[in-house]
C-alpha cells in the first residue's frame, strides 16, 4: 500500500469529535518509509506529510499500520512482538483511537 492510499484510508475513517483537547502531530511510518503525517488540535485533523512530528510510529510495515490504526490489529499485540513501537511520546498512541469506531481517545490521567 503506498503513502497516498493509506492517507485516503485514514481520511474514510476519521471521527474528528474523538480527539476534542488534543493538539498534537503524529507521523507514521513503516520501516524508514513515512507513511503520512498529520496534526490534531481543536477537534480537527489536518494531514501534511511533510509536518514535524511530536511523535512516529514506527510499524513492522504499512499492513500492520493500517491494521493497528483501524482496529483489525491489537497495538499492544504488536508492540509487545516488536511490529511496533514509538520514537517520542509514546502516550500520544491513544490518538490512533480516533480512526476506530467505539475506541475511548481520552487522554490517560
């Protein structure tokens, strides 16, 4: 999948009202390969590639990402078996919740 199918991916899915009190930008990648990048802040989701991150996730490959992020896959499955991991503020892995119906996106106390 390349970088330009999974930002269309992600844009279907989004529920912007999940991430109401985040500002935040995430990048994804797999591998070396960025996959996108996008920013969150007043309940919007804004995608740049280009963006500098305050975090990326790093994924074993842009399947596992994109299962992570739409809830096909477990993330703490896949961390645990090193398919992924976060290079910054690991806490702001709860933002991926805003691509997956009925995921709680609250932020940790």
């Amino acid at each position: 999948m390349n970088s330009t199918n999974f930002e269309a991916e992600l844009k279907s899915r989004i529920r912007e009202t999940a991430n109401l009190g985040v500002h935040a930008t995430i990048a994804l990648a797999a591998g070396d390969t960025r996959l996108t990048a996008f920013a969150l802040a007043d309940g919007r989701v804004r995608f740049d590639a280009d963006l500098k991150a305050d975090v990326t996730f790093v994924f074993d490959s842009a399947a596992t990402a994109l299962g992570i992020v739409t809830g096909s896959e477990e993330p703490m499955d896949a961390f645990m078996d090193g398919r992924f991991r976060a290079d910054g503020h690991l806490p702001l892995a709860f933002v991926l919740g805003l691509f997956r119906p009925g995921v709680d996106t609250a932020p940790p106390p």
